[in-house]
C-alpha cells in the first residue's frame, strides 16, 4: 500500500470512530433530556402533594396552629400549586419557611413524609441537570453543537432545610454546584 492509501485508510477510521462516538453521546443526551423530564414530573408531583398537605394542615388545625399562622400556611400553599410570578422556587422557599415554624405535634406523618420525599426528588432532579449539564459542557459536544438549540436545564434549588437531614443518605450528601 502507499502512503496516500494508508492517510485515506486512517481518516475513514477516524471519522467512522467520530460518527460512532458522536451517536453515542446523542443517545446519551435523550437519554439524560428523558432523566430531567421524568424527575421534574416526580419533583411536581412531590410539590403538589407538599402543598395539598399544607392546606388541609391550616383548614384542619387553624385552631391549634393560629389564625396567623394558619392563615399565611393556606396562602403559601396556594402559592406554591400556582404561583403568581411564575417563580416557583420562591414561592416552595416561604411555604417550606412556614412548615419550619409550626410545632412538630401538629405535623402530621403524611406531611413529614411529602417533605421528605420533595427533598429526594429535588436531589434527584438536580442530579439529572447536573449529569446533562456536565455532558452538554464537555469539549466535543459543544463543538459538534449537540443539543445546542435545546436550552441547558435548570437546577431546582429550594431551601427545604433537608440537606443536614440527607447528608448521612448515600449518594446524597452536601449541596450540589449550581450554575
């Protein structure tokens, strides 16, 4: 064979091996788009029931909880199941601040239980975003521009005052990077 065989033989694997890797990765970002649709779907759901819960706590207990305390714990609820800016996050943080201030006698498991489970879905969630985000910033597929026309997902970052309680949980410790 000559030399000029050799280089056309030699970029035939290059590019077959580019092709290969590049349809790979695709895979792997529908794969990791499915991963964050699916853990904020469970991240709503976990929310919604957050919030229904609240509700029924500031109906069933407006006495024991206060005509305050239970009022702003019912208008915090509402604003997390529709909040009014659209900022969702904000509106999760007070209503997460309230439940803080009521007694833990008056909680009920259920409503320990939705706390508990909006804190893992929020992990996970974040854990989604931050596997496409890292993927997505890696050298060759920016510049192969994959995925470039979807928009990078965003992290759901609430203070739920969980992070202490799921630290001693694997694989959940310590707070993520947000960007």
């Amino acid at each position: 064979m000559d030399p000029g065989t050799w280089l056309l033989s030699a970029i035939a694997v290059l590019l077959v091996l580019l092709l290969a890797w590049t349809t790979f990765t695709l895979t792997r970002l529908r794969r990791l788009a499915g991963r964050v649709r699916r853990a904020r779907e469970v991240l709503d759901g976990a929310l919604l029931r957050r919030a229904e819960l609240t509700a029924a706590l500031a109906r069933e207990r407006a006495d024991d909880l206060g005509a305050d305390l239970a009022g702003e714990l019912a208008d915090a609820a509402a604003g997390a199941r529709a909040p009014s800016a659209g900022d969702r996050e904000a509106a999760e943080n007070r209503l997460g601040r309230l439940l803080r201030r009521v007694p833990e006698p008056l909680l009920s498991p259920e409503l320990g239980d939705a706390g508990m489970r909006v804190a893992l879905a929020r992990r996970f969630y974040n854990d989604a975003v931050r596997d496409t985000r890292a993927l997505r910033r890696s050298r060759l597929p920016r510049v192969l521009r994959l995925h470039a026309r979807r928009p990078l997902p965003r992290y759901f970052d609430i203070d739920d005052g969980l992070d202490a309680v799921l630290a001693g949980f694997p694989h959940t410790g310590g707070a993520q990077p947000h960007g």
